[in-house]
C-alpha cells in the first residue's frame, strides 16, 4: 500500500474534497482511504492511501505541492 499526504488550508477543504473525489471518479484510480488531521494554524493533512504505486503517483502529481 502506498499513501500520499496533502496539505490543504482548511478554508480550501470543501473544494478540495470535491476536486479530488471528481478527480477520483474519472481516473482509472481508486483511493483505499482517507485520514485528515488539522494544525493550529488551520492546515488540514490529508492522508490518502492507495493499493498501487501509480495511483499514489498520478494523485500526489495531481494534489501535491
């Protein structure tokens, strides 16, 4: 399994979410999970986990910094 860590601000995170989940829907790629986890300053981490490296891949390329 292979996960990808995304940091979004939390004002971002609804848009986000629907990016990525429209993303998701039309790639050949499939997420296993999602784990989020927020800092004081207001930054979500969102933890994706893949069963394949190029899902991984092609989703950090997408979403990543």
């Amino acid at each position: 399994m292979r996960s990808v860590d995304i940091a979004v601000n939390q004002s971002d995170l609804v848009d986000t979410l629907s990016l990525m989940r429209a993303w998701l829907d039309h790639s050949a790629f499939s997420a296993r999970g999602f784990r989020s986890t927020r800092d004081a300053a207001g930054i979500v981490t969102l933890h994706a986990e893949f069963d394949d490296e190029f899902g991984a891949a092609a989703f950090n390329q997408r979403f990543g910094a």
